[in-house]
C-alpha cells in the first residue's frame, strides 16, 4: 500500500532488510516470521505499546544521505512483493539516469504522491481521525483475541498491569458491555484473561487513567448485577439531537452512550425525575433569588420535559420548573437600575412565578433549546386533580368518580379549624408564609429554610401536597393522564398470584385506623396495589407494599397514592420490592459498612448477634411504618420524601448510637432486639392526633412501656439529631456503596443449593456433579442474555437440542454406538 513519503531517521532500528538495490530497501520487523530473543523482545514491545505497525516497508535509501523515506507498507508478504516489484519495472531505471541524489528523491516523492492522487477511491487513503481509527483497531483485536461474537462491543481499553502472584504482567485491558479481558504478550508468552462483570475476583494496577477506568468499570457492573437481576441488557441510547447541538466526533460512540446514561441518571436522582427522562444538557449560570435579593451561582440543567436548576453551594437553592407549566422565556436586558445582571433569561410560569438566570456564556443556545422543547410539549388529555381524581381514562365496570379522596379527609375526627392543636396550627401558619415567600407546587424554590421546616414535620394540611412534590410524583401524574384508571379497568376481574397475595394482606395494612376497617379504604387499596402489579409485572406484589400504600392513601387521593407507590419502588428504594428483596439484602450490606464506619465499637458485637440483617429488612422495607407509632412514622416519611434513602440510613444509625451502651451489653439477639423495641416504642409525636395508634409490629410492647420510667423520645429530636451526628452521609454516597456491595450479595449461591436440594432426589448425579450442571446451565444462559438481539420466544422446544447437554458433560456418547438405533 502506498503511503505519502516520511522521513526515517534510524532505518534499521527494530527492522530486517530482506532485499535491496541501489534507491530502495525492502524490509522486516524483527520478530515477525521469524524467532530469537530480539524477535521476543519486538514482539513483547509491540504489545506493551499497543503499537500497531505494519510488518513489511519499502524505504526510499540513497548512499549519500542518512535519511531515509518511507514509500510503501504491507500487513503481508504477497502485498510488499508486489509494489517492489512495480517500483524495479517502473522506475528505477529512470532514477538511474539522474545525477543527483536530491533529483531522485523529489522525483520518487513527486511520483507516490501522484499515484496516491490518481486512485479510484482517494478517500481510502486519507488519514482517518486518530482515536476513530485507534478504537477501530482494538475492537477487531479484542473479537480476536478473545473470540467474541460481533454484538459484543468494545467501550474503551487501558493499558494496565495484571498480578497473578507477586509479579505483574504489562498488557491490556478491555472493557465491553458483559466482560472485563485482559490481553498480555511478554517473552513470547501470551496470558488472556476473560471475566464477566459479575465474577470480578481479579486485581490490576498501574492504570494511566485509573478514575476513568474504575467508573467504567463500575458502571458496567452495575449493569450487569441488573441484567442478571431483571435480565435486561444495554440498549444504546437514542437521544434526541436537535439542531442547535454541535455534532461531536465519532468517536467510541457506546463510551459517549454510557458517559450521558450515567449522567442522566444522576441527573434523575438528585431532582426526582421520571425514569425516561434524559439529560439534554447542562450549563453554569446564575439565579436571581427574590426571598433574600440576591444572585446564586450553580448550573442550569436542561431535558424535554423540566428545567432545573441546582446551587453550587450543596443544598443552598434547588427549582425544579416542568417545560408544561413555563407560559414564556425571553431574553432580559441589563436594566437602568442594573438590578439585572448580563446574558439574562426569564422564565415565567403558569402559576405566575418569574426565574431569572444569567451569566450564560451562550444565552441564545439556551433559549432556542427550552423554545424547541416547549414546541414538543403535547396538550394532556384532561388535568387530573387529586381530590377529584378525574380523567379521560377508564373503562367498563370502574368509575373514576369511585377512586377515593385521600382517606384522613373523610376518616379525621377533627371537624373544624378550631380543633387543631396549638403546635399544629403554628406549623400550618409557619407553611403559610413559607409558600408566600418561596412559592407553592413544583416551581417552588427549596432551599435551607424548606428543609428546616420539614424536619418538624410538616402539616397534615399540606402533607400529601408535599409528599407529590418533593418526590417528583405530581410531576409523573401529570405526565400521563388517565393512566391509573386504565390500569384499574384493564385488572379489574383478573386474578393471578399476585392479587391473590393482596387479597390476602389486605386486612394486615394498618388495621388499626378505622379508614382500613371499612371497605371504602379496603377497596381503595385493593385498587391501587393492584394496578401496579398490573403496570410492573416483574414486581407484582410483595410483602410491605400494602403498609406503605395504605399510608399513602390517608393523606392523597388514589391515583396520587399509586403514583409514590411508583415512586418509591421504582426510584427511591429500587429493588426493594420484588420476590427477592435484592435492594434490601444490598442495604444490609452498606448499614454495615456504616456502621463499621461511624459506630465501629458496636459493629463487631452487632455483627456476632447477627442483628444487623435482623432489623434492617423490617426498618428499611416499610421506612419504619412497622416498628414506630404510625403518628410519628410520618414525620419520618416527611424527611424520606424530601432527602431520599438517607434518612432511612441516617436514623438507623441514630437509633444503634443511642442504646450503643446497652447494645454492647448484650449477648442474645432476642435481648438486643427487645431494647431495640423498648426504644422504638418510645418515641412519639405530641403534635400526632393519632398518637394513641401504636404500630402493629410494637403493640405487644406498648403496655410494657406503660410500666416503665423511661423518658419519651420526640420524633421530631431524633430526626434533628440524625442529621447532626450523620450530617455527612449523601445519596451519592449511599449509590456508591449500593454498587459495592450489589456484586456482594449472593443470592444466587442460595439458588444453586435450593435448586440441587429439589431435584437430588430425582437424578442419579451427586451434589457436586449437579452443581457443575447448574453453572454449565447458568452459563449457557447468561451467554444467550448477553447476545441475543431480540426476546426469545417462550416455547422453543421444536427448536432445541436435547442431546447437546448429555453429549457436552458425558464421554460415553462418543461411543460409536451411541447413536445406533
């Protein structure tokens, strides 16, 4: 192949000279057909470097000049051969007739730049963009090299060290989709390494770009604990790219596919967004706060559907503005009084709240993506309001007019403003004037103050507004109008395992309040349950769903309650609510680790008693609705919806440091357990009217705490006191550790050795052999869920092989009569 003539200084460094004449050279990199130690050496050298130089050249080399020119290389003999021969019949009898060495050179230059110039195809000759062509070249050495099918595609390589033993080996390492392989040739000696993300016991060093690796390396094992999970592969994303988006270069588009996955997820975490939401863009900017008159530095981000912006101070300023409810953005001029500040931006609500951002280093990029995201915006069918709870869905048989208000409106004793308690009415006022200054709904501004005044708890007036708000529910509800009562329609009659287990936990959800001992509350949450189980199969119903959905529906309508149902488990306790409880088993993993972190004298004793997976499922589970009085649960609640899963973590850990003393006294876990529900059973809520509801997991306790002198516990002070002792621990944080700790859960060794139990008695194989099925088994499996393109279809027996496990595990079929009939 002819290349555009380069200098070269060192022509025989690292290279063989196979043939020559008196202007050109034909030559061999040394370790290529041919052994010895300098073979071994290039070779090994060639890989460490990831160099990928062509084995065969042809130089330009006359006697009086040092310097040579490359003018042609090959990958093989036949190809080099060939243009040397071109070059003896062509022109090197017309470079014999020249005088001066620098004439041949300009004519050989002149004449391989004219050849290049006159092919059919010029474009296969242009030099292509590096890092295009470098990820091109690893993906084909990865498929390789490792034997991997086409659909397993490459997302970056590093070049890293791999110990086995005491001594490191220099190579490779890849990073695709399903596997970790690492790639090393020293001395001739070649070492390969495959792993999948969910058998990752190996150990690398000596990263150039360690950050960068071990976030990928994460976030493809985060993947595939999923996929295991919920066997759910990678899907690139399809982004929209409207037109005011610079086109990027192409390069390892799945790398850039993973990098904006992970951003919009962090994006949807820390606002509470619907899961489909995309992160569109981002840009650092300022916000005109009108509470305190001043301007707050942070970054406005930017999806279809919201604009939110966040401060760069943690937890100063967050607003969350749904694309739905903006009426106009425009641009804002410096004013006269210079009151406004330069590039500014004004977004003016439906609820009549103005937000004015500035200092955007490209005002009119921003403007032109909210107008084109405005433009997109569909008209609902109806809004749905929650008290009435009134769509344009529903069927045959169900009524939206038969959905229930939220319950505590029907169900509260109180009957007047007269009634509330004095520390009540005081909460309501102090809300009152909150929403004055910061605004009301989703576009309010949260800041410090929100925060302060969800501590003490926040109104029953206003707690299932709250509640919709501060967890991105009302924003989803509005989304999708309608939805809740299509779902009861199309579930309504139909009975499956699911509905049968709610049927059956139906009179076990706060039986104690009377909303859930007549059958209008009943009926309200037979409905909801069984619409989720009907819109998410893959979870259907699990024990616990019914305590926290008959908590929602005191105080929110029913589809509000069955939109934070959604929000709970699908976004802020995921994984928490299926068959296995894998999200919970994961929690466990990172409370203890928490605990060893910040109470490390009690975790060892914790960890002999076996109590920390004790309590962990019945706290976490029902976010302590089942182990503290329902009146002082909600305050709980309040701060969950608010913060997210830290609370759960924070209070946790409270509770532990506060009987640490009489925690580490114990011996039995049935003594540490009964003090950790003497303590439980204290806490309180004066501001409560349904204080005197004990909850139904404590109320064997509440006569015995009658008896004794033990001074109450104010819910209020020990979620105060959660946040000061642990101030420090961040959802961040809480992701990171659940990603740790997802690949620690072995859930599936208890399968294996539950499945070679049931069937042992059935097959003449012994444990050890029937385990070596299962994993032949798993792998097989796990291989079709990694490169299958499509769902397989459910009856694919027409289709199967039933030999093919007997002849892969059995030497006897290879016998010749085997097969004989």
């Amino acid at each position: 192949m002819w290349v555009k003539p380069e200098e070269v200084l060192l022509a025989n460094a690292l290279w063989v000279t196979d043939r020559a004449n008196p202007f050109f050279v034909l030559q061999r990199r040394k370790g290529y057909g041919g052994g010895g130690l300098t073979g071994l050496l290039v070779g090994t050298l060639d890989t460490v470097l990831d160099n990928r130089t062509l084995p065969y050249r042809i130089l330009l080399q006359t006697a009086g000049s040092e310097v040579s020119y490359t003018v042609s290389v090959a990958s093989n003999k036949r190809e080099i051969n060939k243009d040397w021969e071109w070059l003896e019949q062509n022109v090197l009898q017309t470079l014999a007739a020249f005088e001066s060495e620098d004439d041949v050179t300009e004519f050989v230059k002149c004449k391989i730049e004219s050849l290049l110039a006159n092919k059919e195809h010029p474009a296969e000759v242009c030099v292509t963009d590096a890092e295009v062509e470098d990820l091109t070249a690893s993906s084909k050495k990865f498929m390789k090299r490792f034997n991997m099918p086409r659909e397993e595609k490459l997302v970056n390589y590093y070049s890293c060290s791999y110990w086995k033993g005491s001594v490191p080996r220099q190579g490779w390492l890849y990073l695709s989709i399903n596997h970790a392989c690492f790639y090393s040739l020293l001395m001739g000696r070649e070492a390969k390494v495959i792993l999948r993300w969910t058998d990752i016991t190996y150990y690398f060093s000596m990263l150039l770009n360690i950050n960068e690796t071990f976030n990928l390396m994460q976030q493809l094992a985060n993947m595939a604990m999923k996929q295991l999970m919920f066997e759910g592969g990678f899907e690139e994303e399809k982004f929209s790219s409207p037109t005011t988006t610079k086109k990027k270069k192409k390069v390892s588009n799945l790398k850039r596919d993973l990098d904006a996955k992970s951003r919009s997820e962090r994006f949807r975490a820390v606002f509470k967004l619907p899961a489909q939401e995309k992160l569109d863009g981002d840009e650092e900017c300022s916000l005109w706060t009108p509470y305190n008159k001043q301007y707050v530095t942070g970054r406005l981000f930017l999806s279809q559907n919201f604009a939110c912006f966040a401060s760069r101070v943690p937890n100063l300023v967050m607003v969350v503005i749904p694309m739905a409810e903006i009426l106009v953005a425009e641009k804002v001029d410096m004013s006269a009084s210079g009151n406004l500040i330069n590039n500014a931006l004004m977004i003016t609500t439906k609820g009549k709240m103005n937000f004015t951002f500035g200092l955007f280093k490209d005002r009119n990029l921003i403007l032109e993506k909210i107008s084109t995201f405005l433009a997109r915006q569909h008209v609902p069918r109806r809004t749905i309001s929650g008290s009435e709870g009134k769509t344009s869905g529903g069927g045959e048989g169900v009524s939206p007019e038969d959905f229930q208000p939220a319950l505590i409106s029907i169900f509260n004793k109180r009957h007047s403003e007269e009634e509330l308690t004095p520390r009540e009415a005081a909460k309501e006022h102090l809300w009152d004037l909150h929403f004055a200054e910061f605004g009301r709904g989703m576009c309010m501004y949260r800041t410090h103050a929100t925060h302060e005044l969800v501590l003490k708890g926040i109104p029953e007036k206003y707690r299932g507004e709250m509640w919709m708000v501060f967890s991105g529910a009302v924003s989803e509800m509005a989304m999708h109008p309608g939805y809740y009562a299509d779902l009861v329609s199309q579930s309504l009659g139909k009975s499956n395992l699911a509905t049968e287990e709610i049927e059956r936990d139906l009179h076990r959800s706060l039986p104690e309040h009377p909303a859930f001992q007549t059958d209008l509350g009943i009926g309200a949450l037979r409905r909801v349950l069984t619409a989720y189980a009907w819109r998410n199969p893959n979870i259907g119903y699990c024990q616990a769903m019914n305590i926290v959905t008959s908590v929602l529906l005191l105080y929110v309508s029913e589809e509000e309650a069955f939109w934070l149902l959604t929000a709970v488990c699908e976004r802020l306790l995921p994984d928490y609510y299926n068959t296995r409880v894998v999200g919970a088993l994961v929690d466990q993993g990172v409370f203890a680790e928490l605990v060893k972190e910040y109470i490390p004298s009690l975790h060892q004793r914790l960890e002999s008693l076996g109590l920390l997976s004790m309590i962990s499922l019945s706290w976490f589970l029902t976010v302590f609705l089942s182990v503290i009085p329902f009146g002082c649960a909600v305050n709980i609640l309040d701060c969950f919806f608010y913060d997210g899963a830290r609370v759960i973590f924070q209070l946790s850990l409270t509770i532990l440091e506060n009987r640490k003393a009489k925690l580490l006294d114990c011996h039995e876990d049935g003594e540490a357990m009964l003090i950790l529900n003497e303590y439980l059973d204290l806490v309180h809520n004066p501001d409560s009217p349904t204080q005197h509801m004990a909850s139904p997991n404590n109320m064997y306790m509440a006569n015995a705490a009658k008896d004794t002198d033990q001074e109450k516990v104010d819910v209020r002070n020990l979620v105060q006191e959660s946040y000061k002792q642990f101030w420090s621990i961040s959802n961040r944080d809480i992701d990171r550790l659940r990603l740790k700790h997802r690949l620690l859960v072995k859930i599936e060794d208890t399968v294996m050795k539950n499945i070679v139990r049931s069937v042992a008695s059935d097959t003449l194989f012994q444990g050890k052999q029937l385990e070596e099925l299962y994993i032949l088994f798993k792998e097989e499996y796990l291989t079709s869920c990694y490169w299958r393109t499509s769902p397989q279809p459910v009856d694919t027996t027409d289709k199967c092989d039933l030999s093919r496990p007997y002849t892969s595990c059995t030497v006897w079929t290879l016998s010749s009569f085997a097969h004989s009939s």
